[in-house]
C-alpha cells in the first residue's frame, strides 16, 4: 500500500530463498568478472527474520560460516545498498551486546564505516511467535549526523497485554521526534569504542551521582589497579583455589573470605593465577559482582580462576579497603553495567562515593555497620522479645516488693 501511495511499481513480487539465493550485490564471490545486470543495489532493505534460525550447513561454507540468519542478514544488506540506501531491519536484542565472535565482528565493522545510524531498543513480548527481546537497527549508507549513532531506549514503552497496544507507540514515537534526553542519547563512534563497541542504550545512560558535603567521587580505575597473579606451569603443586565467588549471604560487612575455610586442592597447570597481596576479587559478571576481600601473602597465598578478577588499592592510606567494598555492595550506581566485556573498561566505567579521609571512611563504615546491625535485630523480633521480657521482669519486681511490704 505504501508503494502504491508513491507511485512505485509493485508488479515485481518475488517468493524465493533469500538465503541460497541473494538477489543483492554478492561481495563474497569468487568470480574476477562482475554482472552489473544481477549485482542489485537497493535504496532500501526491510527484514524481520526468524530469531536465532541456524543457516543449514550445507550453506554454511558459501555464506562466510555465519551460523545464525541475523548475522547473515545484516553483512548481506550492507553489501547490497546504494549510496544512500538504508536497511531497517528487526533483530533479536543480543545482537548489541552478545559477545560471540562473529557479532562483535559485525559490530566493529558497521560502527567503523559509519554504517549504524540508530538502535532502537523495544519492550519484551511484543510479539506474538517469540518472548525474545528485539530491537530495531536502522542502517544508513549517507548518515545525517556522520560519526555518531542514536541510541533510543524504548524498554520501558509497555502497554496492555492485548495484541494491538503491547508497545505504547504514541510516546515512544514522540520521545525519539523530540529526542528525549531519558530515553533517546546521541553518542560518538569514539564513545562507542571505549565501550566495546556495545550498542546497548542503558550503557550509556548514567546517572549522576550526587556529591554530599565531605564526600569525595573516585573512578574506581584511579584508586585500584588490577592485580594479574602469577600462572604455573609446575605440576602437583597444592594450594587453595578460588574459582568462584560465594554472595556471602549478600551481607555488605562480611565481605572477607576466611582462608583457613579453605582446603589445599592439587592446581592444575597454567589455569589458576596466584595472588600474593591483599586484594579485592570481583566476579567477571557484573550482575553478580561478588566483591570480596582476601588476605593473602606471600606465605598464605590463593589461586584465582580465570572467571575472577583480583583488584589492589592504589594507596591503602587513602581508601579504606572495608568502606569501599561496602559502597560496591550498595550502592547500585558504582556497579558496570552487565554488558561490558573487559576489566579496563568495566573499572572505567564504574564511580564511588567515600568520606574524604580514610578516618571519616572508616567512622562512615563502623556506624553503617551498628544500623545494619540494628535493623537486622528488629528484622528478627529481638528488640521485641527484649521488650516484653524487660517488662515481666519489671513487673514481677514490683509485685515481690509488694508482698515484701506486707510481710513488713
């Protein structure tokens, strides 16, 4: 209907493999002599393919070895545009962060030669075949804005549960025409880069942090610096092995890992680093950071696994080891954000708030400590239980005194 509103002929519907059989311009081919006859070109590509359908293997060597139809498709639009064509194409939401090799290799590409022109990301279950979150891509061979790319976050655009109003169309339409600063950011290729070439909005959404009186705001990169341990290749040496982070219950003040919990296990070579400082391991998957705290030294050290990062403060008389991690446990600004990949990347991007002096860092701990404490008691209905037994033996004073009087 569209074409017909615009006068464009659309007498030519084809039904074919598109896959086995791209009508667009075949960069991959091996043939020195090309057919500007069949090599297509087009102003515009439009494509919702089946989430997560694997290409048969029988096309697997000809089509580059992409195994998924996504990652097919979108290297075949951007070979098969004009100029100034562009492509909008539906595709499933990992496509901006997943880190498998031939999706960030795609992403390098397209943000490189400024191909990307806009993510949009949308809500889940809006369709009707897949709970799978989507997210819209919209190519652009002649960009408006050359050098950046427009990320919208449209996650939060529910609606009812009925068909037609999953998305709230209306507002999320008028947030991207108005450019939203809540919901629609315009960020540089640069930018890009330094985050791993993740497209995901929520990325580059952060929040600033307000600064209290006496506070002071640290990048978490210029107060620590990673400690990468020591692999060994000897064989049948025993020691203790950390090879995952427990939450500890998720109590901010019991953050420190008792070492002699730990029982020596023989450490298989070139697989564990060995850490011989105090440090602060972080579980490489930021949404369940796990930051704790280990003693170790040269005499008593610890293995790490290769799923572990080991962190040392910079200058331990200026950050309290103990404060810092409470602020990591919770406040949820200073964690990364999940789809970050490298740890240079991830401290780079994560910001606490201390007390100004380590004195004050330590005061701030210690009286966090006694309200966690506190409230954990009242949690527990101890402070009640104190109560009501404080009360009955008041009361039962009092009733001995009066019949002590009697006796008087």
């Amino acid at each position: 209907m569209r074409l017909l509103a615009h006068d464009k002929d659309v007498s030519n519907f084809l039904c074919q493999d598109s896959v086995s059989n791209w009508v667009g311009y075949n960069a991959d081919k091996t043939s020195e002599v090309e057919d500007p006859q069949n090599d297509i070109l087009f102003d515009l590509i439009v494509s919702t393919p089946p989430f997560g359908l694997s290409i048969s293997n029988y096309l697997y060597a000809e089509n580059r070895g992409f195994i998924k139809i996504e990652d097919f498709l979108v290297h075949k639009c951007l070979c098969s545009l004009k100029s100034t064509g562009r492509a909008l194409l539906v595709l499933p939401q990992k496509m901006i962060y997943t880190p498998n090799h031939r999706s960030v290799e795609l992403r390098t590409k397209f943000v490189d030669n400024d191909q990307i022109d806009t993510v949009i990301t949308l809500p889940s279950g809006v369709f009707n075949y897949t709970n799978i979150p989507a997210s819209i891509f919209i190519f652009s061979m002649k960009k408006e804005k050359p050098g950046y790319v427009r990320l919208v976050d449209g996650s939060s655009f529910t609606g009812d549960k009925s068909i037609k109003n999953r998305i709230r169309y209306d507002d999320l339409l008028n947030a991207i025409d108005t450019n939203d600063p809540s919901f629609v950011k315009t960020v540089s290729i640069d930018d890009i880069r330094r985050n791993d070439y993740i497209l995901q909005p929520s990325v580059y959404f952060k929040r600033e942090l307000s600064l209290p009186d006496g506070f002071v705001r640290y990048n978490l990169s210029n107060i620590t610096k990673v400690v990468g341990g020591t692999l060994s290749s000897e064989k049948n040496i025993r020691g203790k092995i950390i090879a995952k982070l427990e939450p500890f219950a998720d109590n901010p003040f019991d953050r420190t890992l008792d070492l002699e919990s730990i029982n020596d296990k023989r450490i298989t070579p070139n697989n564990y680093r060995k850490i011989t400082n105090q440090v602060i391991l972080l579980y490489k998957t930021p949404r369940n950071f796990n930051p704790t705290i280990v003693n170790a030294s040269e005499s008593n050290p610890v293995y790490i696994g290769p799923n572990i990062f080991a962190l040392r403060l910079r200058n331990p008389a200026l950050i309290d080891i103990k404060c810092l991690v409470l602020v990591l446990m919770t406040n949820p600004d200073s964690l990364p954000n999940p789809y970050l990949l490298r740890m240079d990347t991830i401290l780079n991007g994560i910001s606490v708030i201390l007390p100004d002096t380590i004195s004050a860092q330590k005061a701030y701990y210690l009286s966090a400590e006694r309200a966690y404490r506190e409230s954990k008691v009242k949690e527990l209905g101890y402070a009640e239980s104190i109560r009501k037994q404080k009360e009955y033996y008041v009361n039962l004073i009092r009733r001995r005194k009066h019949d002590i009087n009697n006796l008087l």
